[in-house]
C-alpha cells in the first residue's frame, strides 16, 4: 500500500516534471527567436519581382505593408540562413533595408521594408538620360553611406550591385541583400545571367573582385571593387558591366589588368571615373574605404 502509494506519487512526480520540462523546452523553442515568425502571420500580395532565388512579394505584417522574398526550395541551409539572421537583423541604418523577421522552415520567407520605386536597376533603365550627374552622386552618395556602416561593424555584403540596391520614396536609396550570398547555394549546373558557379559557390563574375574569384574570399575590398561597378551601372544608366564581353573574356582580361573605359554617353565626369578605377585596384589594400568613398563622392566635379 505504502510502496504503491509512492510509486503512483513518484509517477505523478516524474509526470508533472516531464511536462513542466515539456513545455519550457516548447516555450524555449518558440521565444528563442522573436524574429522567427509564422507563416500564417503573413499575408502575400501582389507580386513585385523575381530573383535567381525566388519571387519577391508584396506583403502585410502587423497591417503594415511588406516585402517578402521567397526563395526556392534548396537555395540555403535554413540552419545557416537562421545564424546569418541573427547578425542581418543587427545592422540598422537609414541606406540598409531593415530585415524584419525571417520563416526559417522552407520555404524561407525573408521580410523586409517595402521599397515603393524597386530596385535601382530598373530605376535607371526607365530614366535614361533623364538623371542628372547631382542625382547620380546622390545614389552613389547613400549607397556608400549604408556600406560605410557595414565596413564599421566588419560585415561583408558579397554582392553589391543596382539590383540590390531599392529606391524608396523622397529619393532614398537603401542596399539590400546584404550576408545573403554568403549562404545562397544554387544547383551547379544552373548558371544565370548575372551569377556563374566558381568551385562550389556562385558569384556575380562581373561584379566581383579578380582576387575573390581566385581564392573563393571576400573582403570589404571586394564590396569597395562591386561599389565601383555599381558607379559604373549608375553612371551609364544600368547598362551591363563589361558590355563587349562574354563571361569568359571578363575572367580573364579582368585579372590582367583590363578595366572599362570611362561611360561617356551620357557624359561621366573625370572625377567620377577616377572613383571608379580607384575602388578597381588590382591590389585590394590600395581600394579607398567607404568612409574615404563617402568623401570624395562629396567633392565629385561634373
Ligand atoms: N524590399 C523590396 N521592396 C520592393 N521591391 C523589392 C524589394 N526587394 C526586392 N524587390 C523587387 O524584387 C526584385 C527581385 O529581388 P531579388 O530577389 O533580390 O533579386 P535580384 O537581386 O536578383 O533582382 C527586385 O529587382 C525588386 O524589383
Ligand atoms: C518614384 O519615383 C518617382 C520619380 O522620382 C517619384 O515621382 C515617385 O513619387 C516615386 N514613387 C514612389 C511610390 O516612391
Ligand atoms: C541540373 O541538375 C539537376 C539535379 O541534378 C537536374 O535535375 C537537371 O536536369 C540539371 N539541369 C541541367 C540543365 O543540366
Ligand atoms: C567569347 O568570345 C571570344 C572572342 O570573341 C570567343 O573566341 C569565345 O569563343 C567566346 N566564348 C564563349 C564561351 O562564347
Ligand atoms: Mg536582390
């Protein structure tokens, strides 16, 4: 009696310490990433674009107007995208998109601020040779701004370049997709017109530093040389990099030394194409910071 007594207590116990143990580790789970949101709380709208990676959504969250990228089944490591998470959502600063909250269950769901105007690349195609060069100074000006942040918290963006930068309303520009190449894996064999593989990664050949696509590693100074063909894409109106070349002959002139030639219609100022050929220095530690870059956009004569 008293033996049975204590086992239906012991049981009780161990019943009671099992589900108190339960539920913390549910709650745990749960509250370990107010960022981690789900799906259901999300309500996709109309469709604003398409990447490499997935489609790019309208959304609300909280009644508040959305972006949410969707990224195709296998194009990350939900493990490692939620790492990078963690670091995305530090970094606030008025030329960084703001990442909001992430589902980390296939499909990713990546939410952002809503950029009205999209991305700069198509910002500049549909206003050619209707900017002028106080404008043109003004993107690259903000742009620098949101990298020179990211230069100071010793993060690397990996793939600079107008199509992730977004343009807002009252001329704000904002990069985007920061760290998110770092995690991106695509199928080998797929190649698309911005992306190739090189060894198991993908890169933007034709923004991406000599140097990195040598050793597969990035720097800020691979950032400071995507920032120069960016200036490149804003100054010519979004025309693509290395207009002449195929993906081949950019791999291996580029290395030896062969940079564009200064755009010229519509006019680019010597002073910008200066700009230009510094953050293109073969040598990486010569490239000029964002800081330095923030300066001399300042003092850009047209
Ligand atoms: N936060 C955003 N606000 C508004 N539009 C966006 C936003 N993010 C992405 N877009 C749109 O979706 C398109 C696809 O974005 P993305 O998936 O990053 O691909 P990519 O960088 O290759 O263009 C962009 O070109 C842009 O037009
Ligand atoms: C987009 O850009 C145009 C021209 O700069 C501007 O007039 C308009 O207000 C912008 N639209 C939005 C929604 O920001
Ligand atoms: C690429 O690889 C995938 C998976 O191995 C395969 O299903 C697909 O057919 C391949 N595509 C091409 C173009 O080779
Ligand atoms: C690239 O262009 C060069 C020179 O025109 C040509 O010889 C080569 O076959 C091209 N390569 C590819 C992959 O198209
Ligand atoms: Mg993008």
């Amino acid at each position: 009696m008293w033996i049975g007594g204590c086992s239906l207590c012991c049981f009780l116990k161990s019943t009671i310490i099992s589900f108190v143990l339960l539920t913390l580790s549910i709650m745990q789970t749960v509250s370990a990433d107010p960022w981690e949101i789900t799906r259901s709380s999300i309500k996709l709208g109309r469709r604003l674009g398409e990447g490499f990676f997935g489609v790019v959504y309208q959304g609300l969250y909280n009644n508040t107007p959305v972006a949410v990228k969707t990224l195709r089944h296998g194009t990350m490591d939900p493990r490692d995208f939620l790492k990078e998470a963690q670091i995305m959502k530090t970094m606030e600063h008025p030329n960084l998109i703001q990442l909001l909250a992430v589902c980390t269950e296939e499909p990713i769901y990546i939410i952002t601020e809503l950029m009205k105007n999209g991305s700069l690349l198509d910002y500049l195609k549909v206003r050619v040779g209707r900017l002028h060069l106080n404008d043109q100074i003004e993107m690259a000006a903000q742009v620098a701004s949101g990298m020179a942040y990211l230069e100071m918290k010793k993060y690397i963006h990996r793939d600079l370049a107008a199509r992730n930068v977004l343009v807002g309303e009252n001329n704000v520009y904002k990069v985007a997709d920061f760290g998110l190449a770092r995690v991106l894996q695509a199928p080998p064999n797929q190649t698309n017109l911005y992306y190739i593989p090189v060894g198991k990664a993908i890169f933007p050949l034709r923004w991406t530093a000599p140097e990195a696509i040598a050793n597969e590693k990035f720097t800020i100074k691979c950032d400071v040389w995507s920032f120069g063909i960016l200036l490149y894409e804003i100054m010519t109106f979004g025309e693509m990099p290395y207009p002449d070349m195929n993906n081949s002959q950019v791999k291996q002139r580029v290395p030896n030394g062969y940079r564009m030639p200064r755009p010229v219609d519509p006019y680019c100022s010597q002073d910008m194409y200066k700009i230009m050929l510094d953050c293109w220095n073969g040598n990486k530690n010569d490239r000029p910071t964002f800081e330095a870059l923030k300066m001399s956009l300042r003092n850009v004569r047209g």
